[in-house]
C-alpha cells in the first residue's frame, strides 16, 4: 500500500514536470494557471488523507483553470479522479463541468 502511493506520488511529480516543460503554465483573465500551486492537494487525491487548509485555498485560486487541466492528457485522470471530485467537494469548490 505504501509503495503504490509513493508510485502515485512519483508519477505525478513527474507529470508535473512534463507539463511545466511542455508550457503547462498557461494564463487566463487574471489568473496563473501552475498545476505546480496544486501541490499541496496531492496527498488527498492520491490517498484519503483530507485536503489541508492550504490545498483548499489553491483549488479555490486555480478554479478557474481546472477545465484545462482536465483537458490535459497528462493531468486529467488526476483532475477527474474520485479522490479529487472529493477533494473539490470537501473544499466546497464546484467541480467543473466542461
């Protein structure tokens, strides 16, 4: 069990990675899209750990960049799995129907 979530941790770090050198960070309006600030949330949407106070404020802050990331073949099993509709609903974050 461990070993799995340190899997999915290594994973999505490396994502991460590959997204920020093929120009994940995109802008829109006003704000910065970085999938890098939804760092914080990576233990709840990989384990069912609760989101911290910090993953909460991110998720509200990149809001409006989550269609994108949804869209995203590297990002969007993450963005649309269980574990983060969780994340979104326990941070009271309206999870976007693109």
């Amino acid at each position: 069990m461990k070993m799995m979530m340190k899997t999915r941790i290594v994973v999505f770090a490396a994502i991460i990675g590959l997204v920020l050198v093929g120009e994940g960070r995109v802008t829109m309006a006003a704000t910065n899209c970085d999938v890098t600030q939804l760092t914080p949330c990576l233990g709840a949407i990989t384990s069912n750990s609760p989101p911290s106070v910090l993953c909460c404020s991110r998720l509200r802050s990149q809001r409006p960049c989550l269609c994108n990331y949804l869209r995203n073949p590297f990002l969007g099993r993450y963005v649309n799995s269980p574990n983060a509709r969780k994340v979104a609903n326990t941070c009271k974050v309206p999870y976007p129907s693109c």
